[in-house]
C-alpha cells in the first residue's frame, strides 16, 4: 500500500473518521444487546436530555462472567434492525423516566462505569472485509488527487455521479453494506436498482425525497442485462436522485456512466501491506506481522475479500493468518466466466441479490439430510416420480458433457386436483436434483397490475433463473395465463400481450440451459393450446388422487418422527390409508397435524389411534340400516361389472372420506365400441339400485341426484346409443353431441321416450342379473360391512369368491336368458357370434 506522504493526510483523516464510525456503530449495537439482555437499562430526564444508563436486573450476573458469547450473539441479532425499532422488535420497554427526585448521578455510577468497560471489552473488532474496504477507499480517495473539501464538494450536489471500481472480488457487495449502514457517508443509503426507474419515476409524487437517503445504484454481480441498463441510465436523470455505480472491476461499469462521473474511485489490488493493515486493525497483533511480508503482491491478486473473513480472524496470531492464507492461495483457482458451460453444470450460481420478481429462491437441502422430501420416497407420484429419476439421470451425463441440454425432457406440465402434492413435488425435485427452486406463479405475476410492470415481472423471473442455473423453475397456478381470445374485447389486448409474452419465454427455440421448467395447475382445460404443445411445456403428467398404498406411504412420511411404525401397527396403518381414501396429501398432513395437536395436549405422544380417531371424526356417523344399503348398493356394482367383464374394480369402499360411498373401476376401452358393450355398461350403472331392491325390498335415492350419479351416467349412454353412434331406432345417423344430452332430452319428448325405453329395458337386465347373483352381492356387501374399504388382495379374494359363485350357479342351470356380456364375446361381436360363459369356459380350459 502507497503511503506517499502527499495522499496521507487525506487518507489518515478519512480512516479516523470510517473506523470511528464502524467503531462506534458496532459500539451502539453491543449497548442495545446489553439492554436487551437486561445487563443494562436505559434512563433520561426528558426528551432532549443525554441518555444514560443505569444497571439492568442481571447486571451483576454480567460482571461475574459468563455473557460475553450471549452478548455476542445478540449483538448479531440487532445488526438486523435499525434505530428505535430495536425495542419493539425485541419486545422490550428499556427506557425509564427519571423523577425530580431522583439522584441522577446515583450511588451506582461507579458500577455503571464497569458495565460499560465490561460492554465494551465484549465488541469484537471488525470483519477483516469492512476494514479492508474501507483502507481500499481511503487509498483511492487519496490517490484520486481530490482533497477533502473536494469530495465533500462534489458529493453535496444535488444530484452527483459516483463510480466505485474495485480490483478485489467481494468489494461490490461489502461497500454497498458499507453505504447502507451509514459508515462511509453521514447518512445511511437508501438505493434503488437502475433497472426500476422508468418514466412514471418522474411524477412529482416520486421526486419529493431529494436527500441523499435515496440513491440509484447500479451493480456488476446484479447482472442486469444491457437493455435494462441502458434505459435505466436514460431515464434516471429525470429523477432528481444521485447516481451511484459500484463494481468489482473497472471494465464492468458502463462507459457512459464512467465517462460523466462527478468522483471515480478506482481502488488498488490487495497488496502485502494492506494484508498486515488490515491484521493489525482485527486482531491486534503487531509485534508478528511483519511475516505476512512472506505474501507476494502476485499472490495477494488471487485473494478476494471473502478469503479474507476466513483467514483473518480475531484471537488468531500472525502465524495463523500467514497459514491460512498461504493454503487458500494453493487452492486452484475457481472460474468465474458467466460464458463458461462447465462451472454452470457443476455449480448452482449465487448471487447475493436477485431481481424482484416476487418468486421465492430455496436452495436444496444438504445430501446428507434425512428429513429432506426428496422424490424417491415420495408416495402416490407414479409417472411424475419416473420423469424425475430419468431427469437426475441424465442430469449427470450433461453436467460430464456427454448430453446435450435440447435432448433432454425440462419441460413439465402437473396437473390434479387440489391438494395432490404439486408444490410438494417441486420443493422433493429440487432436492433430489441438488438444484435450487425458483418458485412464483401467474397470480404473483400479475400483482402490478400494470401491464409493463407485469410483463417485465415475467421476464426477470426467467432472468433471474438464468442468473442461477442449473435451477427448477416451479410455475403454480398457471392455468391463470387463460387463453387467447377468451376475454373481452375492452381485456383482449392486455391479455394477449400478457400470453404471448409468457409463450416466448417459454419458448424451446429459446436458449435456456440449465433451467428445468415445472408448470402446475388443478384446471388443465384452461390453458391456451400453444402453451402445452411440442417445445413449451410439452410432457403432461396427472397426479391423481393417492390410492391406498400411497396414502399409507404419506401416513408412514408424515409420523415417521414422531411413531415409528412396525409389527402390528402396519395392518392398522394400512386400515387408516384404507377409510382415507378420497383424500389428498394435504388431507392427511392436516390430519396428522391435528393428531399431534391433540396428543400434545394430552402431554403425551402421538399413537395411530389418534390419527384414525380423526378420520373418524370427519366422517358422518351412519346407523345400521344405512351402511348395509350402502354395502348393498355397491356390491351391486361389483358383480355387475366383474361378470359383466365391462370393467376391473380396483377399489369399492362405504367409507369414502366424504361420507360417500363409491366403486372405483378402470373400464376396458372395447366396451365403447360396441352397442352390447354400451348396454353392459348402463346394467352396471343402475345394478347398484337393482341390489336395493331386490335384496333389501326397497332401494334409497343414492342412485340420483348430480352429473355424476349412476342415473346421470346411464342416461347420458343410452342418450349416446339414440342419438350420436348410428345405433339408434329412429334417424339413428343425426348426430347430436352427447354433451348436450340435458337440453336435448327436455326438448325432444319423442327421443325422451326411446332413451326412457333403454333406460327401462337395461334395468330389467340389472334386476335379472342380480336375482341370479343375490349369493355374491352378499359376499361383498358382508366384506365391506366388516372392513370399510376393499382394495388390492382383500378385494381379489373378495370377486374370486364371486366368480366361484358364477360357475356354481351356471353349473347347477346351464341356460339362462341373460348372456353377460364379456369382454371376449364383445370382440366377437364383430364375426356375429356370441359365445355363452360355458361354451367361453370349456374354450379356455380346453
């Protein structure tokens, strides 16, 4: 470091006067933490008057030790606030008013004195990356051959231009720390990013604070693109504000900006002297620093300010500090080209601010840690969980280069009810990807309302992902983009301009490597067609519901550090998974939540009990009588479609999670295609009723009621066989949508009456059908009566008994009027025969 003695007095009363202030600031914040630990309390005679201070409840606890590293850390906590919010954000009234009788020197003084000492032994000196900064600046400000009275000149315009360069990494981000905390300037600095000034900063309203409080701030690490840049210098000047511009290296400040600058700082490289200047200010050394000579200025150059917090360090000897600094300098040198592909695939980049685009930056959890949601131990993600095991592959061929980014699948579109687990999806995909997640969505896109302010949101949300790639980039709620063309013509351009803008930038023709893009929504029918096709968001998976095995899966996740689960227990937590289903995933977080709740109270731990008491709970309570109907109305449905081969039931249950019960069945996609098929079909809806009937004597009314009751099904097929397939008895090739088969039907009593023939004609088949299997429609009802729920194997040994029951009745009457319709005899439909269930028997067994 230069110390010619022409620069030094500027520099050595410029150093006087930062540290002082650094001092005195670090100073002020170990009294608050004193006072806030109680070691000390605050008093003063009025509002004007001096503030003293008197000793706290716990100052003698203070003096006899122990409190130093409490003072510390709460020292740490007061950095993060300022002024008089110190006391309400700590919860603490710390002033105390004194009376006109009291003794304002007090018989305490001589104690208060040793608190302070004591207070003040406890501040720990600067970080070593202030006090360099700040030396850096002093030199400079000496060398720029401007004396005091200049600088204070130039700086009291009323609107200076200031650039700040650098020759250190970490000095951009450490000054502008400096400025804002009111060190370098006698008031703190209240900065606003070049790229937020626009036109509408113009108005009157914007203009009214003219302090330096306020300043435009332009810097390097904030990567704002060169547009941005350029119009924010344009428009700045008609803001009355200072212009303030800080980098690392000379070379990344705008020419323009350096060009008509009122005061340039351009700082020197770190050097030897600088080193033992700054070693001597933290740890207070001297006697032993002259070994840091030992440090070439050539070394020093691959040093940043960062190193610099590692290696020197308060309580460590100049030995210390010339190790450590030796072993960074041996560290290989890490690449900061923003244009280099290799760092960009072998580390997420970080930035200590990011643009305001009102997403949430997360970084991932750390391998190694167990509680992290990662997508391999996921439950009830199926088809997502694959695409995102085959992405971590082939992320690491691209971060070795053997994979190009345009060949892999980035692109995601989840869609599912609410609750299935989406966002939970992407905060598990960015964990197991070891990437950082950008999460935003379109509602927080357009908080600005305007449509430039929301436009420029939804491109610094993808400028910002840019900035940190490799990274997920997580869209919620993107079913609000709508859809061109859709809104009113008063609405039409905004929204218009406000899609197309998104479909550029999601754009696979445009370069975004390193940025895994997951959009979500509950209504995929909404979103404009260009939005999901080929190159955008292209690869579209449901998350349905969970089933019971993943139910059971979110059950074991949510308790597993709270109940470990094993033996016996396991049946019970598969029983739970079983009355849930119906739920989402964040049904059962809420529900295990509510079960710690209670167990808490209790003051005891969480069993499963507590859990299945809450399912409980939210289910209505049935008598008797109602719950066989219902066992009896859905084993109508079971056997109807089991024998009927229309369908496979995969789950029937009396015991849905909204008190519903209900037959979940994968339909064999033949049926469809044949009129026999379409009558089957209609048989299994109205079979349930049919049990009613004929086994209890009376059916209820829960055949009916809304657009997806097996009466509405029915006739919506019987209305598709009239009046859309070319089947029908009457005009059968006038095509009519069987979407609109409601209004339809209202209006055309003639077709009413052929599609009310059908309706009668299938439920006699239903009645007949099940008279012929009253045996198997007990089997289930008596198995759901006992279990609720059946599922996997419970249910598969359930409709084998059923088919049993089939063969033993054809046997004992091997011709009957109603042939089933299987799902063999409908693919022989085709060749106009139809072969009866024995003659299909003695075909495969033979």
């Amino acid at each position: 470091m230069s110390m010619a003695s022409p620069h030094a007095p500027v520099r050595d009363r410029l150093l006087r006067f930062w540290l002082r202030r650094l001092r005195h600031q670090t100073y002020r914040h170990a009294l608050q933490a004193a006072v806030n630990l109680k070691v000390l309390q605050r008093v003063t005679a009025g509002e004007d008057a001096p503030v003293r201070y008197a000793p706290g409840h716990k100052s003698e606890v203070f003096l006899r030790g122990g409190l130093r590293r409490k003072l510390r850390l709460e020292m740490i906590a007061c950095l993060a606030f300022n002024g008089d919010e110190e006391d309400e954000v700590f919860g603490k009234k710390t002033d105390t008013l004194i009376g006109p009788d009291d003794d304002e020197e007090g018989a305490d003084a001589e104690q208060v004195k040793e608190l302070l000492i004591a207070v003040h032994d406890a501040v720990e000196p600067a970080l070593a990356a202030e006090i360099a900064t700040i030396l850096m600046l002093g030199d400079a400000a000496a060398h720029s051959g401007h004396s005091l009275t200049d600088l204070y000149a130039l700086l009291s315009r009323p609107r200076p231009v200031v650039a700040l360069e650098g020759a250190v990494p970490g000095f951009e981000r450490c000054c502008s720390h400096l400025l804002r905390r009111g060190i370098l300037l006698p008031r703190p600095l209240t900065m606003i990013p070049v790229d937020r000034i626009t036109l509408d900063w113009a108005a009157p309203s914007v203009m009214r604070p003219y302090s330096p409080r306020l300043t435009i701030l332009i810097e390097s690490s904030y990567e704002i693109s060169r547009r941005d840049v350029a119009r924010g210098l344009q428009h700045a000047p008609t803001t009355g504000l200072p212009l303030l511009a800080i980098a690392d290296h000379p070379d990344l400040l705008p020419e323009r900006l350096v060009q008509s600058a009122d005061l340039r700082l351009s700082c020197n490289p770190l050097s030897p002297a600088l080193l033992k200047e700054v070693a001597r200010h933290v740890i207070g050394a001297a006697d032993d620093l002259d070994m840091l000579d030992a440090v070439s200025p050539e070394d020093c150059s691959t040093l940043s300010l960062d190193d610099l917090l590692w290696c020197i360090r308060p309580g460590m000897s100049g030995s210390e500090v010339l190790k450590r600094l030796q072993a960074k300098i041996a560290q290989p040198p890490e690449k900061h080209s923003a244009q280099s592909k290799k760092s960009a695939r072998n580390a997420p980049s970080s930035h200590s601010r990011t643009a305001d685009t009102g997403g949430e930056l997360i970084q991932p959890a750390a391998p190694d840690d167990e509680n992290a949601l990662r997508v391999e131990a996921l439950s009830g993600y199926g088809e997502a969980a694959e695409w995102a095991i085959a992405l971590k592959n082939d992320l690491v061929l691209w971060r070795e280069g053997q994979l190009e980014w345009q060949d892999m699948i980035t692109r995601l579109l989840l869609h599912g009810p609410p609750g299935t687990g989406k966002t939970t999806f992407a905060k598990a995909l960015a964990n197991s990807l070891q990437l950082p997640l950008l999460a935003t969505s379109v509602s927080t896109w357009l908080e600005p309302s305007a449509l430039g302010e929301v436009l420029q949101r939804v491109r610094e949300t993808f400028e910002e992902a840019e900035r940190h790639r490799p990274i997920v980039l997580f869209i919620d709620e993107i079913n609000g983009f709508g859809t061109r063309g859709g809104h009113k013509d008063r609405d039409s351009s905004y929204w218009n301009s406000f899609i197309n803008k998104a479909l550029e930038l999601l754009d696979g023709a445009v370069a975004r490597e390193g940025v895994v893009i997951v959009g979500a929504t509950n209504k995929p029918e909404l979103l404009d067609r260009a939005l999901v096709r080929a190159g955008r968001l292209e690869t579209h998976i449901e998350i349905p519901l969970p089933d019971t095995k993943s139910l059971s899966g979110i059950l074991r996740h949510h308790l597993k550090r709270h109940l470990p689960i094993e033996g016996a227990e396991i049946e019970q937590l598969l029983r739970i998974a079983r009355r849930a289903n119906g739920m989402s995933g964040a049904d059962i977080e809420k529900l295990v939540r509510e079960a710690r709740q209670r167990s808490r109270r209790e003051d005891r731990a969480v069993t499963l009990h507590d859990v299945e008491a809450r399912i409980k709970n939210r289910l209505p309570q049935l008598d008797d009588g109602l719950r066989y109907r219902f066992a009896v109305h859905e084993a109508g449905h079971v056997v109807a479609r089991t024998l009927t081969g229309v369908a496979e039931v995969e789950l029937v249950t009396i015991e849905g999670s909204d008190g519903r019960p209900y037959t979940q069945s994968t339909f064999h996609p033949d049926v469809m295609h044949h009129e026999e098929g379409r009558k089957s079909l209609i048989w299994s809806y109205v079979a349930g009723r049919a049990a009613e009937e004929v086994v209890v004597g009376r059916p209820t009314l829960g055949a009916g009621g809304g657009p997806q009751s097996d009466l509405a099904q029915a006739t919506a097929l019987a209305f598709s066989l009239e009046a859309s397939v070319g089947v029908g008895a009457r005009q059968p090739f006038v095509y009519r949508s069987p979407d609109t088969w409601e209004d339809a039907l209202a209006s055309d009593l003639e077709l009413r009456a052929r599609v009310s023939r059908r309706l009668d004609e299938a439920y006699a088949e239903a009645l007949a059908l099940v008279r012929q299997n009253v045996r198997g429609i007990k089997i289930v009802a008596e198995a759901l009566l006992e279990h609720g729920t059946l599922e996997g194997e419970p249910l598969a040994r359930v409709l084998e008994k059923v088919r049993q029951c089939a063969m033993m009745r054809d046997e004992m009457q091997p011709t009957h009027d109603a042939v089933p319709a299987t799902r063999k005899n409908l693919r022989c439909l085709d060749s106009g025969s139809v072969e009866a269930d024995s003659a299909m028997r003695t075909s495969d067994s033979g």
